[in-house]
C-alpha cells in the first residue's frame, strides 16, 4: 500500500479484499474502485465481459475508457 498512490481494484469482490489487507484503515483513500473515475457510465463496478458475449467486450471497453479519461484527469488536477 504504501508504493502506491492509488490501488484500483475492477469490481466488488476486489474492492473488499484489499479493504481486508488494510484492517486498521491507514490506507483506504488509496482504495478507488475503477467505476469511481466514470463521468458516463453509472455501474458500480466493471463486469464480467466474457458474460456479455461480443457486446460485452464492447461494453466493458466503453466503460474503462471512461474511466481512464476520469482517472487522468484526477491525477492531472493532483499533480497541477
């Protein structure tokens, strides 16, 4: 936890597990679930894309790249 800046787990079960490896807390405002970032999309978490089929995949893919813009902007606005 403590090379990281920020530890972006994809979906719930993640999110709990690193939640469990920090039990006193010291780090949870390193812990960002990537869905945090979305300014589009609305889902709590990024799914499963093999589920989906070949919209999935697409559908995951329109999701992270949202994500991505969200994050970097973040940081941007961090470092500046």
């Amino acid at each position: 936890f403590t090379k990281f800046d920020y530890i972006i787990p994809m979906d719930k079960r993640n999110y709990l597990d690193l939640c469990l490896l920090d039990p006193q807390g010291q780090f949870q405002n390193k812990i960002m679930a990537m869905t945090d970032f979305c300014s589009e999309h609305s889902e709590d978490e990024v799914p499963d894309p093999y589920s989906g089929g070949a919209s999935g995949f697409e559908f995951v893919l329109d999701l992270l790249e949202d994500a991505c813009r969200g994050l970097l902007k973040k940081i941007i606005e961090q470092k500046f």
